[in-house]
C-alpha cells in the first residue's frame, strides 16, 4: 500500500509519495505526526526550496541522507539548538525541492548539511511549484500536511 503526505500550501496541492522502504524511520516518524499546519517557507541560502517546520523535539537519526536534492526530492533535516544562526530552540523541518537547483545549506555556516531522503513529489504539482517560486518574494504561507493511501 502506498502512503502520501498531502501538502496543501496556500491552495495549491501537491502529493509525496513516501518512501518506508528506504527510510523507514523518517516516513513512519513524520507520517505519526500528521495531519500537520505549519508555515511554509523559502530556504533562500539553499536554492529552489522550501520547507516548514515540526516541533524541534522532533530527532530523526540519519538514514539514506543526502545533500544533492533534485526536483521533486523531500527531506527531514533537524539541526540542534544554537546550530543555525539566530536560532536558539533548533529546527526539525521538512524540505521539498520545486526545481532544479538545490543543495541544503545551513543558514549562516554557508555549508552543506545532509537530509534524510524520504519522499518525491509525485503527480501534476506544477501549481504547488509555482506557489513554492513565491514564498521567494511574497514570503511566508500557511501549509497543511496530511496524509493519504492507496
């Protein structure tokens, strides 16, 4: 059975299509945690991507990481507190990549961290693409997570 975390970022929708195979641990911790409402963002230091944030409690441990994301990938990426610059309560965040140019960087270090590789956009998500090219210059919007099978 195939199970997807829905993102509905300001309207538009797209679908990921989770990988427990592979990363067993990212998909069944993140797919606890939903339905989720957060705020998505854009990670301006890392290229075409964005990402919204769970609680910083949230530790996932490394597993089919990578820092080379091409379009469509999805990644759990968690820094401790302090880690990144102004921000002391640390990250747990969910990041999709919309195009093709992507690394993930750590704010303020300028260096590539890794990510636990754990989903691909999957299906028409050319608007939620489109949405995610936005929150560049428009800033921040309300996203909501859920989940769907098949």
């Amino acid at each position: 059975m195939a199970r997807y975390m829905v993102l509905d970022l300001a309207g538009a929708v797209a679908s990921v299509r989770m990988d427990f195979e592979n990363a067993p641990l990212t998909c069944r911790t993140i797919w606890d945690l939903l339905p989720h409402e957060a705020t998505g963002g854009h990670a301006l230091q890392s290229g075409t991507n964005c990402a919204f944030h769970f609680d910083p409690s949230v530790l996932i441990p490394e597993e089919n990481t990578t820092s080379q994301l091409l379009k469509g990938d999805v990644v759990f990426i968690h820094y401790d507190p302090r880690e990144r610059y102004n921000n002391p309560r640390g990250v747990s965040e969910v990041v999709w990549a919309y195009d093709r140019f992507n690394v993930t960087r750590s704010p303020g270090k300028i260096h590539d961290v890794v990510g636990n590789w754990f989903g691909r956009l999957v299906g028409d998500w050319s608007a939620f693409a489109e949405m995610s090219a936005r929150l560049a210059r428009e800033g921040k919007k309300p996203i909501k997570v859920t989940k769907a099978e098949e």
